[in-house]
C-alpha cells in the first residue's frame, strides 16, 4: 500500500500542466453542470481540447475519438441551452427490451470495430481495455440522450475500467477526474430513480 501511494505522489508531482489545465475544466464542467450553469460548456470544450492531445499523446486512440463525440455534443449543448432551452425536456424512465438490445448493439459492436482499428491499424498497446471503455461510453450516452435511468450504469462500468487504465497510462490527474464522475453518476442514478418515482405519481 506504501509503495502504490509513493509511486503515486510521484506521479503527481511529475504531472504536466497541461494536464492540470485538463482536469481541472474536467472538473469545472462537472460542477457547472450540477450547478445547472451555461459555464459548463466552454469549460468543456477547453478540457476536450486539451484531452485530446493528451490522450493521442499516451496512445489512447479510442479515448480521443470519445472525447471528439464530447466536443461535438459540448457545442451542440451550449448553441442549444443560448437559443432552444425552453423546449420541453423527456421524461425520465426505464430502458425496454428494445432499447436494451439498441444498447447491447451499440457497446460490442463499438467494441469490435475499435478493437480492430485499435489493434491492427492504431497499434495501440491497450486496444483492450481502450475500446471498451469507448464502447460502454458510446452506449451509455445513447442512454443519457433518451433520458433513460440505465445511462447512468454503462456510464459507471465505463468509468471503472477507465480509471485502471488511465492510471496504467500515467495520467493520474485524469484518473482522479474518472473517479469523481464515477462517485457523482452514482449520486445521478439514484437521483434519476427518485423523479422517475415522482413521474410516475
């Protein structure tokens, strides 16, 4: 345990600012978001940049591809909160059967197709793990965007094998960043079942 926090603190002290800068409007977005601020939006546009080249930097091609997906979304969400956010939102509810199998679709078959760029076109030295964080991710966002309960568990099995891997690639900064989004789409889940519940009255 010793050992593992020493190398640890080593890391850290070793750590870029750009990757600082990185996580910290990682962050900020995050909290932007809880804080249901617009700030939120370039804050993240400036992580996503950033990640990016951090990521093609460690090899970690499917993760920048991921955080492209979010740049995309970032300016969709900030052009639609300045000029559409009194649309009425969709409601909360559960996945069905169909929409499981949409999902399940989406996460191996995200999954292959990264695996086989990763691996033999890539040559990345993690297309394992790389693809599957993607994969889960793409999945899971699918999810968000159809305002179903479930997004919350494809994201959360997402961060966990990111956190691992993020480490393994010394980017400790980024991986302290997936653990807090872990912990808060633990807090989102149960806060999405409890208006799922209110709905439904």
């Amino acid at each position: 345990m010793a050992n593992w926090v020493t190398v640890f603190v080593e890391e850290i002290k070793h750590t870029s600012v750009l990757e600082w800068l990185g996580a910290g409007f990682g962050a900020a977005e995050v909290l932007l978001a809880k804080a249901n601020k617009i700030g939120l939006y370039p804050a993240g546009i400036l992580s996503v940049l950033i990640s990016v080249y951090l990521f093609m930097s460690a090899g970690l091609y499917a993760e920048s591809a991921l955080n492209l997906y979010y740049l995309v979304m970032s300016i969709y969400g900030w052009w639609f909160w300045a000029f559409k956010r009194s649309s009425i939102s969709l409601p909360v509810t559960r996945a069905t059967k169909k929409e499981w199998r949409i999902t399940l679709c989406i996460a191996l078959g995200g999954f292959l197709l990264l695996y086989v760029v990763l691996r033999y076109i890539m040559k990345s030295t993690v297309p394992v793990m790389d693809a599957f964080v993607s994969a889960t991710a793409w999945a899971g966002m699918w999810l968000l965007a159809k305002r179903k309960l479930e997004n919350w568990i494809l994201l959360n099995i997402s961060n966990a094998v990111a956190i691992p891997l993020l480490f393994y690639k010394q980017l400790p900064l980024y991986a302290l960043l997936t653990l807090f989004l872990f912990i808060v789409a633990v807090f989102g889940f149960f806060e999405w079942k409890r208006i799922l519940k209110t709905e439904k009255k």
